[in-house]
C-alpha cells in the first residue's frame, strides 16, 4: 500500500490546477474531452459521459522522444475544444 496525494484547484471554468506527490499539472476541459499539461507532455483523454469508456493518448514536447513524425492537429479537433469549452462557461 502506498500513500497517494492529489489536489486539484479550479482556476475557472474548465481549466484547473493539480498538485499531487509527482508534481504539479493543469487540466484543461471537463466530461467528454481533457487535456493535460505536464512537464511538457500532454495527455488528451475523450471519452463518452457516464459510460466509463475512454481513450487517453500521451504525447512528448521532445521530437527526440517521439518515434513518428509529428502530424498536424486536426482544425475538427480545436474545433471540439471551443465547443465543450463554450458549454461548460454557459452551463456553469
């Protein structure tokens, strides 16, 4: 068994700020879409609200680091971004 601590501090809507033992990160989004920030890597997890099902994929700011070339965001998925972002500062 091991001690674990995390702390997560809401900024605003949609974005927060996490501590925890293995050290400090921010989230962006809420249910369905977020991406984490940290130590330069970035974790995106979508998933579907309520199911338990996700997709999580982690990827490095080091070109050294990664083995495939880097490919371009897609505009669909900046566009999913500003979409549940809007939601969550209107329904909140």
């Amino acid at each position: 068994m091991s001690l674990r601590f995390r702390k997560r501090i809401k900024i605003f809507p949609g974005v927060w700020f996490n501590l925890s033992k293995s050290g400090i990160s921010t989230s962006i989004g809420g249910k369905g879409l977020t991406v984490n920030l940290k130590d330069g890597k970035t974790k995106t997890t979508v998933g579907i609200p309520g199911s338990g099902l996700s997709y999580s994929e982690t990827s490095s700011g080091n070109p050294e680091k990664q083995a495939t070339a880097k490919r371009p965001i897609p505009t669909w998925f900046w566009a999913l971004i500003f979409v549940i972002i809007a939601l969550v500062l209107i329904l909140k």
